[in-house]
C-alpha cells in the first residue's frame, strides 16, 4: 500500500482530470459564462484586500490599484 501522500495526490489527479473531461463536454456559451462568473468572483477577492489594505483611498483610487495589480500580474506572467 503506497503512502498517504501519494494517495492524496493521486486522488487529486483524478479529480482535475474529471473536471478537464467535464469541461471540454461544456458547452460554449456555459464556458464562458462560467469564466465571466470566475472572473467576478476573483476581482471582488482582490478589491476586498485592496480595501483592507487602503482603507483610505477612494472607490476611484482602489479602480487604480486594481488596474496596476493587473499590469503587474500580465507582466509577470510574460516575463517569468
């Protein structure tokens, strides 16, 4: 019997490949749709942190913070 970790991650494997098969069966529009909803989901995770660490700055202010954490994160992802 292999041990726990190897377990977990097996079990783990599975699971994402599960998810990619259900995926690639989805259809376009519901992708999409799912991806807008995601990205919502994200962006009100990343506002919230933007609004507890400047509690100070304005609604505007925070838009521009959210902006430059996007350009930040695009040119990491571009340059790794």
């Amino acid at each position: 019997m292999g041990d726990m970790a190897t377990e977990h991650a097996m079990s783990d494997d599975r699971l994402f490949v599960d998810k990619v098969m259900r995926a690639r069966q989805m259809d376009p529009a519901k992708k999409f749709l799912l991806g807008a909803q995601l990205y919502e989901y994200a962006r009100g995770i990343a506002m919230a942190a933007i609004r507890a660490e400047h509690p100070e700055a304005t609604p505007e202010e925070q838009r521009k913070l959210f902006k430059r954490r996007q350009a930040i994160a695009k040119w990491i992802e571009e340059n790794p």
